[in-house]
C-alpha cells in the first residue's frame, strides 16, 4: 500500500516537472506546484503544460 503524500514541485511549466507532476497526479498524490513564466522559453510551450 502506497501512502498518499502532499509534495510541492517546482519547475512545472517545465517538460519535466509537467510530467513528473502528471504521473504523481495519476497516482492519487496532492500536488502544490509552483512555475514561473520568463522569456527564456516561448510562451506557446508553457502555457501547453498548464493545460496538460
């Protein structure tokens, strides 16, 4: 039995956070999650994660 936890990740708009948080999701865990919108990256790809 997997305990159900609470984690906060950082970097979520990111291809990897967005999908680390997606299987931690699917998995039953409460995320808080934190990104940060710069211009380093287009819009168009971040705003794709959210949405995901």
């Amino acid at each position: 039995m997997i305990k159900k936890k609470i984690i906060i990740i950082t970097g979520t708009l990111g291809f990897i956070g967005s999908h680390t948080s997606e299987r931690l999701i699917e998995n039953g865990n409460f995320l808080i999650l934190v990104g940060k919108f710069n211009n380093f990256y287009f819009g168009k790809e971040k705003f794709l994660n959210i949405l995901i």
